[in-house]
C-alpha cells in the first residue's frame, strides 16, 4: 500500500544550475526553442500551478526554460525504477505518480505539500504524450485537483513539437518549438467559478492541433526518413483493412497485401494514393480507432478463441520500484478477454480483469501490473506495434489501461 507520510520533496541547487547551464542551452540550439508570452510567466510567484499538452519527452525542460523557478513536475514511476535515474530525478525534484493510475493519491498529497510550501507544480492533464499532434480528453478529476490546490493556473502550449519528432517516429525532423504561456485561471477564479464553468473554459482554452499551427506557420517539417516506423502506430491498413501489413521506409508507407501507398510530405500528413483515404495522422488514427472497435466488439465471442494477433516477445517481470529482471521470451497472443504468453515450457494467462494501469511507454513498450509485479513486454522488431494491444484493453476493458 501507499505510504501516507509526506514524503520531502526538494531540488538540488547545484543540479538545477547544471542543467540550465548545460542540457536547456544544448536543447534550445537542437530543438530552435523559443517562447510567446513569456513576460507572463517570468512575473508569476509562486505558488502556482502549470499545466501543458504533452509532445515531446523533453517537454518538462522546454516549459522551465523560459520561467525563473523551479518547478516540480509529475512524473511515471515507470521512470524510476533504475536506482541511478531515480536519484538524478530526485535532484530534479519530480513528484512520482503510478502511470495510468488516476488514483494515486500519494501523488496528489505531494503536490499539495508543495503547494503549501510555496513552489511551483505542474502535470499533463491528458496523462500521456501524444500520438497525433492534438490534444484529447482529460480526466474529470483534473478540475477538481485544480480547485483543492487553489493556486493560478498557468497554461504552456508546447507548439512544433510533434512536427520536430512524432512520437511514433525515432528521427528528429529539422523544425522549431515555441512554448506559448497563457492565464488558465486566476485565484479568484479558481475559487469562484463552478467546475462545470472552469471545464468549460478548460477545454476552449486547452486544444490544440499542431496542423492548425503548421497550417499557419506554413513550416515543413522535413526529414529524409519521415516515415519510418509509422506502422508502430498505424496496425491497420486505411484502405484494405488488414492487420501488421503495412510498412515503412524513408518517407513511404505502403501495404503488402494491397495497392494503399502515402508518403510523408513534412505538414503532419501522409499523402495518400487514394484520395479518399484520410491524410492526417490524427485522421487516421480516428479512423483505426473507430474501425478496430467495430470489428472487436462484433467478433468478442469469436475472438474468445481464435487470436486476434500475436508476437515474438520478451518479458521482464519485477515489483514496482525495483528494476525488472528478464522473465520469458515467447508468444503474445491477444485475445477479447486476455493476453497469453506461449514459451517452450508453459502458458501464462492474462485476463483484463486481472491486469492494472496498462500503457504504451515510448514507441513500443508494453507496461502492465498484475497482482504485486510489472510486466514490461518489448519486441525485437522495433517497428511491430505495441500500441494494437492497448487498443484492444482501452476498448474491451477502459478502466485498465490508460486514456485514448
């Protein structure tokens, strides 16, 4: 169970004057880093609150970059588990949270121990870093964490950073980030207004779409190898409908077993040789959603026996906070109730009634939790698609894995 103490959460100086000497001059330089508005987050005091959309893994030093405190970010334990990270991270001062875990309670106390102490706060209210350039869903209880730490509400849109490196994709694009700060809320709105109006305001002021802005900006986004590994994403192909059967390379995506062919032209799309296929990755990735759903919940008593898809895997099998240590290397198979590991020697079984907190880290890592251990599944193709198998556990069983 969680330790209810409060737990003594602190920077260390000599680390945070490392970083802004060393690592935020060398990102600013690699990733083109600028900001807006940034007279609006250099005149705040603490204590406040600041929320972002979540784009690149470098966000959390992006968004400080520009403010002259420290903040306190909230971060997976997913994270933590090597012994080295976990104390370099605790010279940053994170705030360790469960993944997927809405619940974690522990979490929220440190934030409000901070809070009280005068520092700055800040979390990804999607709760996970996008596949698709926009912003999604929040949890309900994101307004309502908002009122209990009764501070301003600081918003930093990361623009361009998807475009720069898509989460799918393991190459940089050569383009540019801008981190934009807005007022969400003031304190007296924090404190006046209802949650059904702050959520109101929440979501107007909170979207963002990074083709809106490269539709603005009119700046490509090229790369040589734009493509490569949008199948770790796309398990589905747009116009045949077949599973693990398009491919990737350089800036082309096509299907083997039909004649679907796009290319990546630099705006966040992949032109199709169809027109009426979408372009959009998020187009795409809505259709996939939409068309894996149907097909899932139609067939769900088929699926009970015959497997939706499976794959070559590794496993690691640890507790929580520890590092995992090697376990299997088999056969995944997906099923509608479950997932079955197959080695030389044995089965083992799965059940989504079974498994906790599950969720995508990075491109293709499988984390789930069952029972007192975690489960980290990898491929050794780095192109095969680990995100299938969230798919079906986000539509056949929501409450165990982490938001769409």
């Amino acid at each position: 169970m969680e330790n209810n103490k409060k737990r003594k959460i602190k920077f260390s100086l000599f680390f945070y004057i490392l970083v802004k000497a060393t690592l935020v001059p060398l990102l600013k330089t690699k990733y083109r880093v600028k900001a807006e508005n940034k007279k609006l987050a250099r005149r705040m005091k603490p204590p406040y609150l600041v929320i972002a959309n979540h784009v690149t893994f470098f966000d959390p030093v992006f968004i400080n970059t520009f403010i002259p405190h420290r903040i306190h970010f909230l971060t997976s334990k997913t994270l933590l588990r090597k012994s080295y990270v976990r104390w370099l991270l605790s010279k940053a001062g994170v705030i360790p949270k469960t993944k997927a875990d809405s619940r974690d309670m522990q979490a929220v106390r440190d934030m409000k121990n901070l809070i009280s102490r005068k520092k700055i706060v800040s979390f990804f209210p999607e709760g996970r870093q996008t596949w698709d350039g926009e912003t999604h869903p929040v949890l309900a209880s994101t307004i309502k964490l908002m009122k209990m730490l009764d501070v301003p509400v600081l918003l930093a849109h990361v623009r361009g950073g998807y475009l720069s490196k898509p989460r799918w994709s393991k190459v940089r694009r050569k383009y540019h980030i801008s981190v934009e700060y807005h007022m969400m809320f003031t304190k007296e709105e924090v404190r006046t207004l209802s949650i059904e109006q702050m959520s109101e305001i929440f979501d107007k002021k909170f979207r963002y779409s990074e083709y809106e802005y490269q539709y603005n900006t009119k700046l490509p986004a090229l790369s040589e190898n734009g493509a490569e590994h949008f199948e770790a994403l796309m398990y589905t192909c747009p116009k045949c409908g077949s599973f693990i059967s398009l491919k990737s390379e350089g800036n082309d995506v096509w299907c083997e077993k039909c004649d679907y062919k796009s290319s990546w032209d630099g705006t966040g799309k992949f032109v199709p040789n169809d027109s009426k296929i979408p372009a959009r990755v998020s187009e795409l990735l809505d259709w996939q959603r939409s068309n894996f759903s149907k097909l899932v919940l139609s067939k769900k008593d088929e699926f009970l026996q015959e497997k939706i898809f499976s794959d070559v895997v590794r496993v690691q099998r640890g507790k929580p906070m520890e590092i995992l240590q090697p376990y299997k290397i088999g056969e995944l198979r997906a099923y509608s109730d479950r997932f079955v590991l197959y080695d030389d020697f044995s089965e083992e079984t799965f059940t989504f009634d079974e498994i906790q907190t599950m969720h995508v880290t990075l491109v293709n890592i499988i984390e789930f939790k069952k029972d007192e251990y975690v489960y980290r599944i990898t491929f050794d193709d780095d192109k095969r698609s680990a995100y299938k198998y969230l798919s079906i556990v986000q539509i056949l069983a929501p409450d165990k894995a982490e938001l769409i």
